[in-house]
C-alpha cells in the first residue's frame, strides 16, 4: 500500500549511510506524492523536495512566498509514501535563528531525512537567476548553528547551501563551506557551480558530503551521475525535471484537445487506467479490506 513501511529515523540513517560511500547518490524531485512511486520504482536512492516546484505548484514565483507550514506539509505528505529517505528545501529557514529551529523540528516531525538551508538574503531568488544576494558569514553560519542545536534526532541531515558563487568567486564559495563546515553542517550544497572542476575544488576543500544540482536551463550544464561521482560529488538532485516534464506533456494535450476537438491523438501518451491503479495499489488495498473483513467472531459458528 502506499505508505512508508520504514520509520524516519531508519531513512536518515540510510541517507547518512549513502553519503559515506563512493557511490553518487541520485535524488530526483518528487513533483507530488504519488510520482514519487515512479522514482522509487527506477531504483532511485532518495527523493528531493524542490521549493521552486512547491511555489510554483501554487501559483508563486519561487522567491519565499510560501511558508514553513505548507513546506513542511507538502515534503510529509511525499515522506509518507515512500521507504526513500525525503530531502527538502528549506530556502533560508524561513527567517531568524529561532524560525530556523522551529523549521528543523517541524520538517523532523513530518518525518523528513533532512533539509538544506541556504545563505540568501530575503526574500530569497532562485540560486540560477542573476541579482541574488547573500548574508554576512555570522549571519549565514548562526542559521546552520540555530538548525543543528533544534534538532532532536543527530541523524536529521542539516545540509548548508551556500549562493555565494553566483554573487563572488570560487574561493568565496569554498572559504564559506568550509566556515559553514565549522558552524556544524552535515552536506554542502553550492549553488552554481560554473563546470566539474568547481565541484572538484569544493570537493577538496570540504570533508562533509557535497551535492550537485543538475536543474534545466540554469548556470552548471547537465553533467551525468558518472561524471559528478568522478569529481567526488555525493549526491545529485534534478529538482524541477519532473514538474517541467509534466508541465510540457500537460500543454501539449491541452493542445491537442483544443486544435482536434478530442484528446484521441494524445492517448497513446498517457499512462493508462491499469497502470494507475497500480501506482495506487488498488490491489494492496482490497486485500487489506478484505482480510479485515474476513474474520469469524468466536461463538457465532452456526
Ligand atoms: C534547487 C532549487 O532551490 C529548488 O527549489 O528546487 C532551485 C531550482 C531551480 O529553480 O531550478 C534553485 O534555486 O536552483
Ligand atoms: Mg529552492
């Protein structure tokens, strides 16, 4: 049935478990709870929960507008469908030190793996878009402190994503890791880096786990799991592929409905009736129902 048959504290460990390997974990974005029994299904290690797809899901431009509530409600809704540890984004914490500390256990609570927070100024933009800013060291590293002191479980991964490198050079960005390191965090994620040998540089200049983020038409190209794991690279999101995928099928047969008067062109395309009862597990259900059901009450034998 679609529900997660491991508790969170198992998948965080999991998560911490994948990353000390030499092997890349892959993390796509789950655009909703149940494509993320399509990620499962592949063999994927983890599912990623993107800030820009919740946003935009709701009709927002992906510059803080949505809050800590709907994030964490939204990333539980997807950690309880699945046995794949959850990692979401928590954009900049959601506001001060304190908000930070209500963040962590919020997103622990709804039984995520772990989170990453970033060093944006607010309101916050996306990390491949030009005129984004970043808070001071002391500033960016009393939120990672704020996260890691708020958490209960040691394992709840608290990733620092650092922006700087869209707004200074390559040593800014391996000098503030390295100082987010010391604040306590688990993972580094740097936001745009320009080419693999960037990643290869924050990769010697860091000894925690180091993520890429392989989103469409943004800053870094679209490198390939191998390659990534070449340069040292833990762990790989793609973030917005699904919801873009989804988007573009989505036009199209509203184009073909609208140009033929029917649907029938685009049918071939869709995942069928049979196939989303399975993603469903109407199957599991029913038995579940049935074995419920099916049960004799003592003293009642005719
Ligand atoms: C990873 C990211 O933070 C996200 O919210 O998914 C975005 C992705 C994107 O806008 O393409 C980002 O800032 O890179
Ligand atoms: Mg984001």
């Amino acid at each position: 049935m679609l529900f997660s048959t491991t508790t969170p504290e198992a998948k965080r460990t999991a998560l911490r478990q994948m990353l000390t390997g030499p092997r890349i974990a892959r993390f796509p974005g789950a655009y909703t709870p149940l494509s993320t029994k399509l990620i499962a299904e592949q063999g994927f290690d983890g599912v990623y929960i993107s800030g820009a797809v919740l946003a935009n899901e709701l009709g927002f431009p992906d510059i803080g507008l949505t809050a800590l509530p709907e994030v964490a409600a939204r990333a539980g809704q997807i950690a309880r469908v699945t046995d794949l540890p959850a990692l979401v984004d928590a954009d900049t914490g959601f506001g001060e030190p304190m908000n930070v500390a209500r963040t962590v256990q919020e997103l622990e609570n709804a039984g995520l793996a772990g989170c990453h927070i970033e060093d944006q100024f607010n309101p916050k933009r996306c990390g491949h878009l030009d005129g984004k800013s970043v808070v001071d060291l002391a500033t960016a590293t009393k939120r990672i402190r704020a996260a890691t002191e708020a958490r209960r479980d040691p394992n709840f991964l608290i990733m620092a994503r650092t922006d700087i490198r869209g707004v200074e050079d390559l040593t800014a960005a391996t000098d503030r890791a390295k100082a987010l390191v010391d604040a306590g965090a688990d993972a580094i994620f740097p936001e745009a880096m320009a080419d693999l040998s960037e990643f290869a540089a924050m990769r010697a200049a860091v000894d925690v786990p180091i993520l890429a983020n392989m989103t469409e038409f943004g800053k870094s190209q679209l490198f390939t799991a191998a390659q990534l794991e070449e340069v040292g690279v833990n762990m790989v999101i793609y973030p917005v592929t699904l919801m873009r995928s989804a988007l573009g099928a989505m036009e199209r047969v509203l184009a073909t409905i609208a140009a033929d008067g029917t649907q029938q062109a685009a049918v071939p395309e869709m995942l069928t009736r049979a196939r989303l009862y399975e993603l469903v597990d109407y199957n599991g259900y029913n038995q579940f129902d049935a074995g419920v059901f099916d049960f004799e009450v003592p003293g009642l034998h005719h």
